[in-house]
C-alpha cells in the first residue's frame, strides 16, 4: 500500500531501583519499579545532581537486571560502590 504510513509507538523500558532504602526527601526503596523509565519528579531531580552519579546509576532497567544484581555481589564492582554511597547519602 503505497504512501500508507504505519505510526509505530515507542515505549520506554521499566525501570528499577537496587540500591538502599531511603527515607526521607528522597523516599524510595530497593526494588522499587517506574514504569516507562519515568521517576518521581523527586527522584528526577536528586540524579541530576552534581555528584548523584552512584545513586542514579542505581536505576537500572528491568532487561539489564540480572547482571545489575549481579554485579552488585562483586567487591569494588562500580554499583557495589554505587550501593554503597547511596546508603551514605542524605535524604
């Protein structure tokens, strides 16, 4: 059928948060999903932030899950620290 376009719908992937539980300003906790990669205005704003880089790293798509958890396991892995310093975070 020429000259028919097909309108294709892109839908972002699941997102999920394995680091600690955090209380407080920044209130979300381990294994927590947001559907479509969408955050919590609250959440949004807290990985944009100088120096939030460990904990934005933290939020992990579900198809990279497995390996995320994974290499939680791993001493000195990058999210082992990232585990870590999100737990010494403020919020």
């Amino acid at each position: 059928m020429a000259g028919k376009q097909t309108e294709t719908k892109t839908t972002a992937e699941a997102v999920m948060y394995i680091g600690p539980t955090k209380m407080g300003a920044l209130h979300v906790t381990n294994g927590a999903v947001f559907r479509g990669g969408k955050l919590p205005e609250h959440l949004a704003t807290a990985i944009k932030v100088k120096g939030n880089e460990a904990f934005a790293s933290l939020f992990v798509s579900v198809s990279n899950l497995g390996p995320a958890r994974a290499s939680l396991r791993v001493p000195g892995s990058d999210l082992g620290r990232a585990f870590k310093a999100a737990g010494k975070m403020e919020g």
